[in-house]
C-alpha cells in the first residue's frame, strides 16, 4: 500500500458517512448484503442460539442486530465514533442485549468479553491497509475449534458491475497486483484471494468452506443482476480455529 495509508486514516473516511446512508442499511444492509451475503454468513456461522458471537467491524450494527435476533449474545466492534454511536442508538431503542465497543480490530479490548464460539467479519478487510493483524486479533478472539467467517468483495470481481455495463462482460487486469480501490466514501484495497486463505492458514485454522454466492434469478433485475447472476462479486470463507471446542 502506498505510505500514506494507514489504518488511521482509512477509518477516518468512514465517520463522513452521511447519515442518511447509515439509516438506510439499517434492517439488513444493502441489496447485495440482503441477496448475496447475509444468507451464507447466518449459514455458515450455524445455530447461535445462546453463543458468543463477536461481529467484527459491525459498522452501523445491523449484522449484530440479527445475530441477536436469531439467539445470539452479541459484541460488536467498530472503530468510527460516527457508526457506533449509531448503534448504541439503536441498541438503546431496541433493547437486545448487543454490547457495542469503539476499537480499531488490530486492538481489541482484553475485556471485550471472549473467548467467543464465533466471529464474523462482513465487508471489512478488504477496507483495512494493515489488514492482517485484525484478521489475527479475531482469530485470536475465538475459542479453540471456534468459527471465523469472513466476507469480501471478491477479488477477481471486485469491479463486476462498472464492467459489465461498459463491455457487456467482465474484463481482470492486475489481480496479482496490491492497489488501492476508490469508491463514493471510502477506499477499499485489492489483494489477491491468496492473501486471505495462506493468512488465516498461517493463523492455524483450517478451511471448512468457501462461498462464491450467485444472485438467484428471481432477484435479478437488470444488467447488474445478470451478471451477478453468472459471476460472483463476494467471497465468503468459513474456517474453524484449530484445538479441541
């Protein structure tokens, strides 16, 4: 990454989120989340009735909100003062029992409330520059034989949408490369699908399954969703801490 990117500044980006854009995720985030990737991650994460879940990065807490309401006792953490302030708002309202902790995910709180028997990381490493010390610190959260599920946008598809209206097909170029990846409020960062996998490898988890979602034809609807329906724009990966539960 270029040395100007630092954690620090990466996550000031996001406390100009406007508001109105945070109030809109609210229920269950965004069309993609709602189609592509919650479904997979309540999947894979399985049965959380009465389990420790740690919603790694939970931005306005919609995730955490779910968990809870599926059974789960829920932590999440997120680093902007302006996203979590908002779901403490929400939990304030909603009353679900969430503990809502301001920390950058390379730092986590040694009172945060784990071991955990899961953690989930949705949309949020491929927005860190320094990435892997969060995806060791939520390693690291969990129990032995603990569940990790993260969720990217896929490497290889990162830009499906722009590419497919402009050609009418997808077209890859650098992936091997790292790079910066500038959207409407915040800049994510490319790193090849290996990076990933060889980390949580390296961390001593073992992969149990990996997800290439497609947009099933009854929600597709335009050139977006033909081709999310023939290629996948996210990457989903579960993988279990090694050690005895």
């Amino acid at each position: 990454m270029p040395p100007e990117w630092t954690n620090e500044t990466a996550i000031a980006q996001w406390e100009t989120l406007p508001r109105d854009v945070v109030e809109a995720m609210d229920a269950d985030g965004d069309f993609a989340k709602r189609h592509l990737v919650n479904p997979h991650l309540l999947r894979l994460l399985g049965p959380l009735d009465g389990r420790r879940v740690l919603d790694a990065g939970c931005g306005n807490g919609y995730l955490s909100r779910m968990l809870a309401r599926a059974g789960a006792d829920v932590v999440g953490v997120e680093p902007t003062e302006a996203l979590c302030g908002y779901s403490r708002e929400r939990e304030a309202e909603l009353r679900q029992g969430i503990t809502y902790v301001r920390a950058g995910l390379t730092s986590l709180p040694e009172d945060i409330g784990g071991p955990f028997d899961a953690v989930v990381c949705s949309m949020v490493l491929m927005a860190i520059p320094d990435w892997r010390p969060a995806m060791r610190a939520c390693v690291e959260a969990l129990k032995p034989g603990g569940t990790f599920v993260f969720a990217v946008t896929h490497p290889a598809f990162e830009n499906l949408s722009a590419t497919w209206r402009e050609h009418g097909e997808y077209r890859l170029d650098r992936y091997l490369d790292e790079y910066e990846m500038p959207s409407t409020y915040a800049t994510d960062f490319h790193r090849p699908l290996s990076a990933y996998l060889n980390e949580a490898a390296d961390l001593g988890c073992r992969l149990r399954e990996v997800v290439e979602p497609r947009l099933p034809a009854e929600a597709a609807d335009g050139v977006a969703g033909v081709a999310f329906g023939r290629l996948p724009n996210f990457l989903i990966v579960a993988v279990g801490r090694e050690g005895a539960a």
